[in-house]
C-alpha cells in the first residue's frame, strides 16, 4: 500500500519541502516531506496533468482540513481528484476486488466441503 501526497513545489523557509496529503485522522494537511515520509522511503511520480501547476496546489491546499474517508476520500482519491478532477482509488478497487474473490472461493470450499 502506498501513501499519495502533493508535492508543494515551494521550498517554506525553515521547513523545506512541503506536501498536500489527506491522512487518516487528520483529514487533508500540508507538512513537511520528512513528516509526509514518516521514515518511509518516498517514491516521486510524475503524472500527467490537467491544469497549471498552481491551479492543482491551489485546488489541494482548498481541501487542507477535509475529513478523510476510506471509501470515499482516501489519499489517492485526493490526489487523483486534485491533478485530474476524478475521484479515484485503484489500491481501493483492488482491495475489494480481492476480497470478494477471497470471499466467492471461501463459499466454494464450504459448499464444496458439505456435499
């Protein structure tokens, strides 16, 4: 599983790097990258984007204190909602997909099991 953020292409005097993320009990917040990484390697992706440079940080820093949401609002549906306007989670999608397999393989054995 991977953590997504915006990277927030000012440097902030006296805090360096910063980044745009939504995090799970805080909701949407910009910290510094060492606070971001938590220790973690990071991984920088370039994506193609959709509008300016400062209308994707400005349309992530609007978000700074949404909830965060699983379902709904989780930081890769925030990232993806901020560069290309779609909400969307692909670690998600898989998620579920694979636990409903898990769950139609699980019925099969028991079904199996009791004939």
């Amino acid at each position: 599983m991977y953590h997504y953020g915006l990277v927030d292409r000012f440097v902030w005097l006296g805090q360096g790097q910063m980044v745009v993320h939504n995090t799970k009990g805080k909701g949407v917040e910009h910290t510094s990258l060492s606070e971001f990484a938590a220790g973690h390697p990071i991984e920088l992706v370039s994506v193609p984007q959709y509008w300016s440079a400062d209308t994707i940080l400005r349309r992530a820093k609007g978000q700074i204190g949404q909830p965060y949401d699983l379902f709904a609002a989780n930081c890769e549906h925030f990232v993806n909602w901020v560069v290309t306007g779609v909400k969307k989670s692909d670690q998600l999608s898989f998620g579920v997909t694979a636990a409903v397999l898990i769950g139609c393989l699980a019925l099969v054995v028991i079904a199996s099991s009791e004939a």
